[in-house]
C-alpha cells in the first residue's frame, strides 16, 4: 500500500512538474483576479470630474497592467540572463532567431498578469464607464434635457444626478458596460489567437516530435549535469535528478540526420510485410527513404 502511495505522489509530481509553466500562469492569473477585485471594492473611487474622469479610469487599467508587467519582467530569470549576456559579450553574437525567441519567452510570461489585469478591469466595466461617460453624447439620448452637458454626464458613475436624469444614467452605463465587455471579449479572443499560433510555431520549428519532449528533456537535463561536473568537479543535484543520472547514464548526443528521421508527421506504411507504425520504428528498423518500398504499400492513417 505505501509503496502504491509512493508511486501515485511520484506520478503527480512528474506530472505538475511537466506543467510547471501552465500551472504558474494560472496562478498567477487567479491572483491578479483577486487583486484587482479587491482594487475595485478598496481603492477605486471614479472623480465625476469632467476631464479627470479620463485620465483616472485609464489610469486605472493601465498603471497596474504596467507595474504587473514590469513585475514580470524582473521576477523571470531570462531577463538577467539576457542582461548579464550584453553587459559581458554585447550583441554581436546574438543571432536573430534567438534572440526574438528570447524576448518573446520573457514578453509572453510577463504578460499574464497585465493582460488577465486588463480583461477583468474591462469584463466589470467601472473603469471604462468611469473615464468615456462624459464623452457620450447628448443627442444620442432620446429627449436628454438639452440644459445639462458634459459635466452632468461625468456625474453618472457616481449616480449623482436628478431624480429626472436616472433613466438616462441607467441608458449610458448599460451602453459603455456593453462596450468595455465587448472589448474585454474581443481582447480574449485576440490572446487565445496568438496563443494558438505560438504554440503552432513552436512545434513547428521545433526539432522534436511532442511524443519525444519528456525525454529530450530528461537526456538534456542529464548532460547539463554532466556538463557541469565537468567544469567544476563536482555538480551538486536534488535526489531526483541524481536518480535521473544513475539511472540514464548519457554519453553523447543524437547527429540532426537522426533527429530529422524521427520526427514530423507519419503515414502508416509496410515494408516487406511488417507494419512501421512511426518514423522511429522505421529508424530502429534500419529502413531508408520516405516513400514505399515496391513490396509494400501505405495507409492512409496517421500514426497516433
């Protein structure tokens, strides 16, 4: 029983450690949600001042987005990485690839807690009332009194107007709600977008098969270690990744030829009679080229 126990934990831990990235973005995202409810419940207090109403209900959308953002960037360890690479060597042996990849792994990090920060804030729709209601106009309001203006509009956020303007406050605050949801929507969308087409282009130009990732991670994790008791002598490791190197004694790497012959997208096929069920198959097996032999044929499914 305590053995099954142990081995239950271990699986669980290997697999939030595999989602260590996914895992530290929702919390963060679920504490940015709970900050800024409790910003608006706390600390958010509209001006219903004509001209402040603006800068205040900007403000508070995007002053905490940036600090959050900034937060981000110093907390990631690539930051000053990349810092103490340019300080040292410059730029000069930054190849473009690398580099745009570099900053899009500590940009894309640094922006979950702004961008969850932003869709809450405009999802809830005080700030956006607070800072465009003294921009609505009048003469979109059927039968607004035409003695009242700019500065009574400013007041709706903070429902102080007469008794006969309540209807109309009710009119505009539904109205720029509808909007700061809309753009709150339009904005999730927008990052599941780019979300998707970052995760297509990473796998794209990655040379590894998703199927192959844990253990490329493992074998790179190994020679890092190597690597390092190389240089110093001596690598100091937690008890599982000494486990890791005495259990996977690693002593070189794979050429790219081998690693371009294990990956990418595989069609069933059969040589001399015996089924190749993916490209590492057909390279444990020996077989060459990527169409079928005269003795075999493909079929038409992909392999899973």
């Amino acid at each position: 029983m305590a053995a099954l126990v142990a081995e239950n934990f271990r699986f669980l831990s290997l697999f939030f450690k595999s989602k260590d990235v996914m895992i530290f973005n929702g919390l963060v995202a679920l504490g940015t949600v709970g900050s800024e409810e409790l910003f608006s419940v706390v600390a958010f207090n509209c001006p219903c001042s004509p001209a402040r109403n603006y800068i205040y209900g900007l403000a508070a959308i995007g002053v905490p987005a940036l600090a959050l953002f900034l937060i981000g960037v110093i907390w990631n360890n690539h930051t000053w990485n990349l810092v103490a690479e340019c300080h040292k060597r410059g730029t000069k042996n930054f190849s473009a690839a690398a580099t745009f990849l570099l900053f899009g792994s500590i940009m894309g990090r640094a922006a979950v807690a702004p961008v969850t920060w932003s869709v809450i804030s405009l999802l809830r729709g005080e700030a956006y009332i607070c800072a465009l209601s003294e921009f609505v106009r009048p003469s979109s309001l059927d039968k607004f009194p035409a003695e009242y203006g700019a500065e009574m509009l400013a007041r709706f956020p903070c429902r102080d107007e007469p008794a006969n303007l309540t209807r109309f406050r009710e009119e505009v605050t539904r109205r720029l709600r509808y909007e700061s949801q809309l753009f709150g929507w339009l904005l999730i969308g927008i990052v599941a977008v780019l979300i998707f087409l970052t995760k297509c282009l990473k796998h794209c130009c990655s040379p590894l098969s998703y199927r192959f990732r844990r253990t490329a991670e493992v074998h790179s994790r190994i020679l890092a270690a190597n690597n390092v008791k190389q240089f110093f002598g001596f690598v100091a490791l937690d008890k599982e990744e000494k486990e890791l190197v005495q259990e996977f004694p690693v002593e070189g790497v794979q050429p790219s030829p081998q690693w371009n012959a294990i990956t990418g997208v595989y069609i069933y096929r059969e040589n001399k009679g015996f089924p190749l069920y993916s490209r590492l198959h057909k390279w444990a097996k020996g077989v060459e080229g990527n169409g079928p032999s005269p003795e075999g044929h493909e079929m038409l499914f992909l392999a899973s």
